[in-house]
C-alpha cells in the first residue's frame, strides 16, 4: 500500500484517477475534467478513509484532500474521437512530499525504448461492477495500435498508446489514471508514467486506449510554467 505514492483521487461529479507530477499540479484525461467543484485527495489508499488505515501493522494517515483552483485542458481535445485527451489540474496550494505523496516521474528531453508490459493502478469498477474500497494495481501489455483500431473501428493515432491483458483492463473510475513501468535510469529503479487511461470496453476486459504522455511533454511543462511554478 505504499507502492503507489503518486497516486491521486479525483473528485467532482465525476471519478476520476490522476497523477501528481509536482507540488502544485495533477496530470489525468481531459473527459474527467467538468465545470463542477473539483478536489483531489493525496495520499488515498482506501476510499471513504477517516483516519488511519492498517495492515499488517503498517498504517497509512487520513488522505490529504485539496481544492483543485485551475483546470487546464488541451486546447486540441475532441470528445467525438477522444484525441488529446489530457489536462492539468492546479491544486490551491503547493503539498510537501512525504513516504505517501510524491510525484511520478516523467520523461523530459530524453526517448525511452519501448516497453513491453505497464502497470495501471486505479479504484475503478472490478469484475463485480463496484468500485474497488482499496487501490487496486494491474498489469496489461502493450500492443499494436492497429487492435484498438480494430476493436473500436476508429482512428487510432501515434499519440495514443494500445494495451491490454486476458485478465486485466482499465474499467469505469479508472479514468485519467496513469500507464506506468518500473524503469531503470542510471542504475535506480523508478516509477514512470507513459499514459493516461483515455477509454476502452464497456465491458473492461479487452484492449484499451491510453493518452500517450511522452507526446505531450512540452506542452506539460509550457502550461505548468505559465499557470504556477514546478
């Protein structure tokens, strides 16, 4: 339950996943952003949570819950074939990093190769159509774009990314969540963030579409520089 620090609720009428990315600002999918009043709680692991959370003997605190003041959505997104499907959401104020909230990392000016099998971590609905009580992790595996071309008989473009598992598959909640990989950079293992959850099935067991984040990186750190401080 401390695996997934970066890991962020979002709440509005809508509920939606998120990453944090730096002290002030949540990265998720431009469909979870609405016009209503939004929060994003920090340091969630089991939903509805008033105090400390145990297993094992290891407790995690109360989630931090934070009033989300700006709303940032790609001025390219089309809900009609879900392109560009991303946003930043400015918290209030800036959050100190601690054991349970820290960013994931990002990749800046520099390529990754390929991976072959993701990570997606959300409280979305699981096999009996419920939202998971506790976060829930995940792994799928990435594919060629031409099967979600095919299954959903659309356009699917190089700034979307394909994955899927016989098993495992994002599911309703589990919007703007992250597409993750344990990575080794420079010798350390770390957590870094390759999509979104965009959409898939309505019955969350086949290939799903995910917002490619390494195609949006400049506009990431344009919009961060220009609506608060990194």
């Amino acid at each position: 339950m401390f695996s997934s620090p970066w890991m962020v609720l979002v709440r509005s009428r809508l509920f939606c996943g998120g990453t944090l990315i730096t002290s002030r600002f949540v990265l998720t999918a431009a469909h979870c952003i609405t016009n209503d009043y939004t929060t994003v709680r920090l340091g969630e692991y089991a939903l509805n949570n008033t105090g400390l959370y145990c297993i094992n003997n290891e407790c995690i605190p109360k989630a931090n819950e934070i009033e989300v003041d700006w709303k940032i959505v790609h001025a390219g997104y089309n809900a009609e074939n879900v392109i560009n499907d991303i946003a930043l959401l400015r918290m209030g104020r800036e959050v100190q990093f601690t054991l349970f909230v820290k960013p994931i990392c990002l990749l800046v000016n520099e390529h990754m190769e390929t991976v072959s099998q993701f990570n997606i971590t959300g409280w979305g609905q699981t096999e009996n159509a419920k939202f998971s009580h506790i976060l829930k992790t995940a792994v799928v595996h990435n594919v060629d774009l031409w099967f979600c071309s095919t299954k959903y008989n659309s356009s699917i473009y190089q700034s979307q990314i394909c994955a899927g598992s016989d098993t495992s598959d994002a599911c309703i909640g589990d919007s703007g969540g992250p597409l993750s990989a344990d990575i080794n950079y420079n010798g350390l293992v770390i957590p870094l963030q390759f999509g979104i959850v965009s959409y898939g099935s309505d019955n969350c067991n086949s290939f799903s579409v995910y917002t490619k984040v390494s195609n949006y990186m400049d506009w990431i750190v344009d919009a961060i520089q220009h609506y608060g401080v990194i």
